[in-house]
C-alpha cells in the first residue's frame, strides 16, 4: 500500500495513526476541524526514533487516496514498523486475526510528508527530539473527550487535540471488547480512553517518564536535569492534619508554563525547608510515632536494664530490635513522605552544614527508574554510535542502573569489551575478533594432554570444579535436570572446541553422583570452561576461590561463554588486585577504608577503637566479591553497573562501605561494646541492607567527601601560617579516592611449584 512515487525526502513511513482527532478552534462546535494524528518515520536514510514525526492533518488537506490510506492505518493500530513486541501489546484485546495477518504480510506504508505549516489550518509537524513534554487530559465531567497538548523545548505553540473517542472506529471496537471482558479500564487502571493507546505506541519509539508532580505530564525523552526538576518538592500545607479540613477547590487545569518556569527554583526553595524540617535521630523518630509513657516503661524496667547489665549479648538484641524499629520508620517515611525529604533527612544524619552540600547537590542524588531498551536504543544513531557523551550515559547508569534486558547490551561497555565511540560495524568486527582469541586460549589447555597433566592444573581445576558445583544454585539456570547434557550442539557451537571431546579432557566415562569433574548442568559446565580459560589467559594469578561470584551474574546476563568470559576477564582488570597471593590488595584496600572512616565518621571511629575493632574486618568479604552475597541478586546487578561506570570514583565501593557504617552508626555507638559483637552484628546484616538507600547515602557522603578536600586544600592554599604542622594535609590515599582511573594490580609471576589460590 503506498502512494504514487516521488522524492523520497517528501514521503514518510506511517507508523501510527489515530482518526477522528479534533482541533477545537472555539467553544462552537461546528468549527472543530476533524483530522488524523499520527506517527510517521522519514524516508531519509539516516534517521533514528528521535527523528519520528508527530503530526497533525486536518482531514481536508488530504486527497482521497490520502483519506482512505489514513483511515486503513487506523483501521490496523497504525503497526507498520513497529516492532513485533510492541504490535502484540496494541492487539490483544483486538483479536488474533489482525496479529496473524501482519505475520503473512509485512507491509510499509508510504505517503507524503505531513504540512509543518500552523497559518490557520491547524496543522502541524514537529520531531520526538523537539518535544519536551505532553499532557494527557483525560475525558473527565469538565470535559467529555480527553486531550493532549504539547509542548516543545523551542516554547513553539501547538493547538490541543482532542479524541473524539465516539466517532473512532478503532477505539469504539476496543471499548466494546473491553466491556465483554467485564474491564473497562486501560494500563493505568483508569477508564480507557483512545489517549492510552497513542502514549503505549509513543513508550515503544522512545523514553517516556511521567512527572511525579503532575501524573498526567509526560516527558519526553528527558534529561537527568528534567528529571530532577520534575520530581516532588513539597506538601501542600492544607493537608496539615492538624489544621482544619479546607473544602476542595474544583477542579482546575494547572499552569504548565508557569511549572516549567519554577521547576528549578522549587528544588533548591523546597529541599532545603524539607532539610530543616526533618528529623534525624532514631528517638526521635520513635518518639514521633509511639507515645512517650511506652518508651520509658520498655527502657526503665528493671528486668531490661539488669539483663543489659548482666549480659553483654543482650546489647546485641537490643542494637538488632533498634535496628528492626530504624527500618520500620524508615518505611513509613517512604510511604508518606517525599522522595526529596528522605535524601535531605539522610543529608543532615550526616551531620552536614549548609556550605558543605547545596541543596541542588542534594535532589541530583534521587534515584531514576533503570534506563529501558527504548531509552538505551535512543542514545545511539543510526550508525549505532553514541549521541551523547559517555559521561552522560554513565551518569544515567549510576543513578538508576540498567533493566535486565539491556544489561546484554550495555555491560560490555561498561567491561571494556567494546570501545564507548564505536560504531555497530566496529562492534561486530571486534566480537568476530574475540571469538577467534577466545578459541586460541582455550586450545592451549583442551588440546595439550601434558600441560592437563601437572600437578598445578589438577590443583586449579580441582578448585574451579569445587566452586563451580556449589555456584548460586538457587538459581534456576543452575540447579541440576536429570537428562541434560554439558556437551550437546548448544555448547559445541560456541567455540568449535568441545566437539572434538565428550564434555572436558578431564571429566571421566563413569557417572558418578558426587563426582566432581561430573557437571551436568550446561550452565555450569560453561563456566567451568571459562575459568579454566582464564586460567591460561592470566597465568599468573590462576584461579583464586570468590572468582565464581564474580563471573556468576556476568555469566546469567550473557549465557554465552566467549562474551561472558571477555566481560570476566575485563571486571578482573580491576578486580585482579582482591586476588593477589600476598593479600596487599585487599591490604591497601581495608587500609584506605580505615583512613576513610577516620575522616568522615570520627565519632564512630573512636568508639570502634574501645570495640578494637578499626581492622574493619567485617568489610573483607563484602569488598573481596564487591558485596556479592550481601545483596539481593537483582541488586548486585544493580550495584555493579553503578560501580563499573566509575562515575565519581574507581574505588566507589569504598563509599558503599563508609554508606553501611554511617546507617548503622547510632546503634553501633549505643549497644556495642566488644569485637565479637560488632563482628557479630555486622555479619548479621547479609541480606538486610537497602542498596537504594546506600547508593543515595554513599553519593552524599562522596560529595561531602569532595568538598571536604576542597575545602582543607583552599585553607592550605591561602594560609599565612609559617608552619606546615598547623596545615591539615590530606592523605595521598585519600586523595586517589577522587581519581577515576582504575586501580590496577597485577600478580607477580608465579613461581615455579607454587600452586593456584
């Protein structure tokens, strides 16, 4: 279906169109100017989803072909060129027959570029790139057939289009079906409307966010500064429960211009009152939520003080009910209070003053929604090279992370497996490259019966199958199924190699249950092959026991094993230095944590020295495989990503570290007295931490960090003091801290009998 043949640059592909769409010029109804709206792609070779057209024309511009090209688009959910995904989400109330019909015959409809011309037609044109926001209006009593009006970044003045749902063949058939399922109502759980269906196609093409301070705003593929300015700042002061019940206004469209214009004052206005405002000691949240006779009665009875007394393990109880009475209140702070007021409540914890972090430092900390395949799909051209800076997108990463069905697409930037300024082509050339390489080192070991034969490869493979075996099994791509097979097609067509051989040189004939060179899971099988590889990729440091958490997620997003272990060996870059034989990795690492402490949370500091406890011990295992077992699975990978983009610092996890102290630091200081029990305390935290309210904690205490140094650096500067002892310096390993290159430490060259681990 297409029109007669022109210009290319004159035709568009429609993509989406909704009929019976109004302009309403005056209050009378007889000048509303019927017309279509619609979602066209140019024909320019060059073009992204950015570059898409929203356009709208009047019905009398168009020719007859145009009409009834228009009104057949309409009549088929506007699908063309939208992806199969997306076609199945617009369909499934409309029936099955539309969905197969698309499936026998991909058509691409074809017409002329829509008129940009506004000198009284109406119509008009604009690129996705050149909105900043729309406002959905739904049909409400004040007005009968919802809405949408939008606005540009270039404040260009569009006319509100209005759907005029009962004349819409389309939306009257999808009513209708909606009605004899008994659910009239759209995604959002309001009734639906032919506004739903355009916003659904619309979050297919690109990034769309809904304001939290108005829901029917949208943006349109928004900015981290857009985001920030359209997110809550305050509470309507007539909801005071304390003040009288104020009579609701009707209802009222607000000003969106005059929101745009304040957005930005409203942030810096807001958060610093909020600031002000909030509480920030664990009393005084109890106080403010328990009445006061029950606290007393609970601390001063004489069995709990003699108890506390008597035994010094009870301080422990008592520092895990605060902990549990912490949580709860921090809980109901979230469900009844603004996002904004959190961040600037866990901003005066940590005991800041105004001039240390402003309060626009303080709303850029809030954490974003993970960034989606659209909104990923959108940072890149048509070449498949990034359009904004690589800043930019590990700014996005670090604030909201990655949805689990781009992590496949996005970690291997974020490993160095691809360059951040290549294009598509470049990034096929290099896998093609690194299949071949990963081939070459797996041949070194698979095909070379002598080097399997000593005693240091029995030892690491030994140990790899040891971990392997017990590797996240509550995962369900790891447990074991009774008749699967490591070496079927599935994992000969990865390298080309395991084919030549049953399953692995090393794993026997026989089955035996507890075997184990016997790995049956294919899974596991293909991470065994990986750090045997690494094993002869790295021959220095060979394979060390805490590896397997680090490949294990890397492993679950890709399932498969030359990208996997690319991604693995680029993580171990930095992580290589946990591993080392001598420990000076992890040394250095506690050691900087400890100077860390020291300078941020003195206080705690000094109470952890009556507890002899400033080794930080506890933080071993939580810096070794960067908190792997400490957190949810989804939250590692959430953490990881956020780490890997070195936004502030390549020693980020450090601050995570300093993030876990300070959100335990009144308990600490309250009921912990001895090593054992702050050992035993923080060892009981596995599974029980926030990571989103650690990142928020840990970026604020970075800032506070960064200006701290800032500060004592000016006051060296500019001192008249003639003796550099009454000059604070800050330490070397401190100031590296602020550096975001990657700390890299290899393993010496391994001596010969000296084994693995």
């Amino acid at each position: 279906m297409s029109s007669a043949p022109s210009s290319s640059s004159n035709k568009v592909e429609l993509l989406y169109v909704k009929s019976k769409a109004y302009l309403h010029p005056t209050t009378s109804k007889k000048d509303n100017v019927p017309g279509f709206l619609t979602l066209s792609r140019p024909r320019l070779g060059n073009v992204t989803n950015k570059d898409i057209l929203l356009s709208f024309t009047p019905e009398f511009m168009l020719s007859k072909d145009e009409l009834e090209m228009y009104k057949a688009v309409d009549l088929d959910n506007g699908t063309f060129g939208i992806s199969d995904q997306l076609q199945s989400l617009l369909v499934t109330e409309i029936g099955k027959s539309q969905k197969n019909s698309r499936k026998t015959s991909q058509k691409v409809c074809l017409a002329n570029k829509p008129s940009a011309s506004l000198d009284g037609t109406g119509a008009f044109c604009v690129s996705l790139s050149h909105i900043y926001l729309i406002q959905f209006r739904t049909p409400s009593l004040g007005w009968w057939y919802g809405s949408i009006i939008i606005h540009s970044r270039s404040r260009e003045k569009f006319p509100v289009v209005f759907f005029h749902d009962d004349e819409s063949p389309l939306t009257l058939q999808k009513q209708k079906l909606k009605n004899q399922s008994f659910d009239p109502f759209g995604e959002d759980g309001a009734m639906y409307w032919g506004g739903q269906d355009f916003l659904l196609v619309l979050k297919g093409l690109i990034a769309v966010d809904r304001s939290t301070v108005e829901p029917s705003v949208y943006l349109i593929d928004p900015s981290s500064s857009d985001l920030v300015n359209f997110s809550p700042y305050g509470q309507d002061k007539s909801t005071d429960a304390s003040g009288p019940k104020v009579k609701p206004e009707p209802y009222k469209l607000p000003d969106f211009n005059k929101m745009i214009a304040t957005a930005k004052w409203k942030v810096l206005e807001t958060v610093a009152t909020l600031g002000l405002r909030t509480k920030n000691q664990v009393a005084d949240i109890i106080d403010e939520r328990v009445p006061q006779g029950v606290v007393k009665l609970i601390f001063n009875k004489p069995e709990v003080q003699k108890i506390s007394n008597d035994f010094d393990s009870a301080r422990i109880y008592l520092a895990k009910w605060a902990v549990q009475v912490k949580e709860e209140a921090e809980q109901s702070q979230r469900e009844f209070m603004l996002e904004d007021a959190v961040y600037a409540r866990i901003n005066k914890e940590l005991d800041n003053e105004s001039k240390l972090l402003t309060p626009q430092e303080i709303s850029n900390t809030s954490r974003r929604k993970p960034v989606s395949s659209v909104e990923w799909n959108g940072f890149f051209d048509h070449e498949g090279r990034l359009t904004l800076t690589t800043d930019e997108v590990k700014k996005r990463i670090f604030h909201g992370g990655l949805e689990n069905n781009v992590r496949k697409e996005a970690w291997p930037f974020l490993l160095g497996v691809y360059a951040w300024d290549s294009s598509k082509r470049d990034r096929e050339a290099t896998k093609q490259s690194l299949q071949s390489s990963y081939c070459d080192f797996k041949r070194r070991w698979a095909e070379d019966e002598l080097k399997r034969e000593t005693d240091f490869w029995k030892d690491q493979k030994v140990r790899i199958e040891k971990d392997v075996h017990r590797n996240d099994r509550h995962l369900d791509l790891f447990k074991d199924k009774k008749k699967s097979t490591p070496n079927g097609p599935q994992n000969s067509s990865a390298t080309g190699i395991a084919n030549s051989r049953e399953s692995s040189p090393e794993t026997p004939d026989e089955d035996l249950e507890w075997n184990l060179a016997n790995i049956e899971n294919v899974h596991l099988f293909r991470m065994r092959e990986i750090l045997l590889t690494f094993n002869e990729y790295n021959t220095n440091l060979g394979y060390v026991q805490g590896m397997t958490d680090l490949l294990s997620p890397i492993y679950v997003v890709f399932q498969d094993e030359v990208l996997s272990f690319w991604a693995f060996a680029g993580f171990m870059e930095r992580m290589e230095r946990n591993f080392v034989r001598d420990q000076s990795g992890m040394k250095k690492q506690m050691l900087v944590l400890n100077e860390l402490v020291q300078f941020m949370l003195p206080d705690l500091f000094r109470h952890l020295e009556k507890c002899e406890s400033t080794d930080l011990f506890f933080f071993f295992r939580m810096l070794l495989v960067w908190y792997k077992r400490e957190f949810e699975w989804d939250e590692v990978n959430t953490l990881w990503e956020a780490l890997w983009t070195d936004y502030y610092s390549s020693q980020y996890h450090l601050f995570l570290a300093l993030a876990v102290l300070s959100d335990n630091e009144r308990i600490m200081k309250q009921n912990l007295r001895r090593f054992d029990e702050v050992l035993k305390y923080m060892n009981d935290l596995l599974g029980r931490m926030k990571l989103h309210d650690l990142l928020v904690r840990s970026e604020l205490l970075f800032l506070r960090f960064r200006r701290m140094v800032d500060l004592i650096d000016r006051e060296t500067t500019n001192s008249t003091s003639s003796s550099d002892s009454q000059q604070m310096k800050i330490n070397p390993d401190l100031r590296q801290l602020l550096s975001r290159k990657i700390v890299v430490q290899k393993e010496e060259v391994r001596p010969e009998g000296v084994g693995g681990g």
